[in-house]
C-alpha cells in the first residue's frame, strides 16, 4: 500500500513543479517563440492554455487517488 501512496505524491510533486516552471516561463518572458512582444493579456491566455493541458493529468491523478482510497478502504 505505500508504494501506491509514494507513486502518487510523486506523481503529483512532478506535475506541480512542470506546471509551476511552465507557467513561470509564461509570465517571465517578454517575446514568445514567434517574435510577439507579451503583454499582459497574451500571457492570461497562454496561462489558460496551460491550465488546459494540464487538465488531461489532474483528471489522471483523482482517479488514481480514488482508486487508491478504495483499495485501501477494502483492507
């Protein structure tokens, strides 16, 4: 049973830190890939975009975690 428990905080310690580094790349640069200047709206919708992506793995993690919950209430 810890393993399972251990697999998922690291599973969640690496999503928090990409999610954290992505959006500090967001906010901290002044010109995207294709030359545009940021203004502050440009990066709001470039940080939504990465909260969409990052959905996809949140969505993974609940249904681990109460996979986990389960198994663990059952014994």
């Amino acid at each position: 049973m810890q393993k399972r428990w251990g697999f998922w905080w690291m599973g969640n310690i690496f999503w928090i830190i990409i999610f954290v580094i992505g959006a500090a790349i967001i906010w901290l640069r002044k010109v995207d890939g294709a030359g545009v200047t940021q203004t502050p709206e440009l990066k709001s919708v470039a940080f939504i975009v990465l909260l969409i992506a990052f959905i996809f793995p949140l969505i993974i993690q609940v249904v681990w975690l109460i996979v986990n919950l389960r198994i663990a209430s059952n014994k």
